[in-house]
C-alpha cells in the first residue's frame, strides 16, 4: 500500500473536535448521517455485510468504536484481540466507512448525543427502543434501524474455534 493510500486511510479515524467541524459541514449540506457502534475486535464476514447495509441509509457512515479499556470491561481481560489502532484502521480501510471514532464509555451514548445521526444502526439481535441512544433520536425525528445478522459469524465464534 503507498504511503499515500494509508495516510487516506488513517485521516479517516477522527477525535471528537476534528469530527465537530465535518458534522457541521455536512449537515449544512443536509447529507443523511448513518451512525454505528461496536468492539469490531477480529473483523469477519458478519461485519462486512452488516456495515455495508447500514452505511446504504445514508451518505456518511461514522462508526463509534469501543476503546481498549471499554472492551476489556465489556469483554473481559483477554480482549481485545486487537489493540484500538489497529481496529480503528481495519475499519477506516473499508469504502463504505466514512469517518470512525473511537470512545472510551461502555456505551456510546454521549457520542450518539454528541453526533445526533439522522440513522442509529445496529443488529436485529436488539429491539430498537432496547438500542442505547433510541430515546436521543426519538427526540428530533431520527430512525433507528436494525439489521440481521449473518449468523455463524462472531468474534467469540473465531475466538473459540482457535
């Protein structure tokens, strides 16, 4: 990969003030936010096709990303597989992410307050007034949408199956 594919790639992964100013820009520009959130610890086919679908809601994609130290109390001392960075990038990689950001909560629901996307993603495995931030997006008109998971496809799976 060149040096200037990556620098691409890497200029995808934003702190909360550089995401600031490009929320303000789109939303001026009255382009559709889609955003998501998880741990994407070992990235596999589930993933894939589950952010490839969540992204076709609107014209930019912003995934919250659990820190290390989120998933370690989340997950447990053996996780993550993979450290923040190297998460973040894997994601920033794909097309169909726009922008990723990573948190340091258990939940995202201050940055899912913070970003007030138009479309709030997550699995079919939750009910949509279950997803953390269902109620910040009942507030101003935003939807929250789930989407079937491949199942089969897990990080615990991978994990266990090693």
């Amino acid at each position: 990969m060149s040096a200037h594919k990556f620098s691409i790639i890497s200029s995808k992964i934003k702190t909360k003030q550089e995401l600031e100013r490009i929320l303000a820009i789109q939303k001026f520009k009255s382009n559709k936010i889609v955003f998501s959130n998880g741990c994407f610890d070992i990235i596999h086919r589930g993933h894939i096709e589950y952010l490839a679908k969540a992204s076709d809601f609107g014209n930019i994609t912003i995934i919250g990303l659990n820190s290390d130290e989120s998933v370690r109390r989340l997950k447990g001392e053996n996780r993550p597989v993979q450290d923040e960075k190297t998460r973040a990038l894997i994601l920033a990689a794909l097309s169909f992410i726009d922008y990723v950001i990573i948190f340091e909560e258990d939940t995202p629901y201050k940055l899912i307050e913070f970003i007030k996307p138009d479309f709030l993603v997550k699995g079919a495995d939750y009910k949509p007034e279950e997803i953390v931030g269902y109620d910040i997006l009942q507030k101003y008109g935003g939807q929250v949408k789930t989407i079937e998971l491949i199942k089969g496809h897990s990080t615990t799976n991978i994990i266990n199956k090693i």
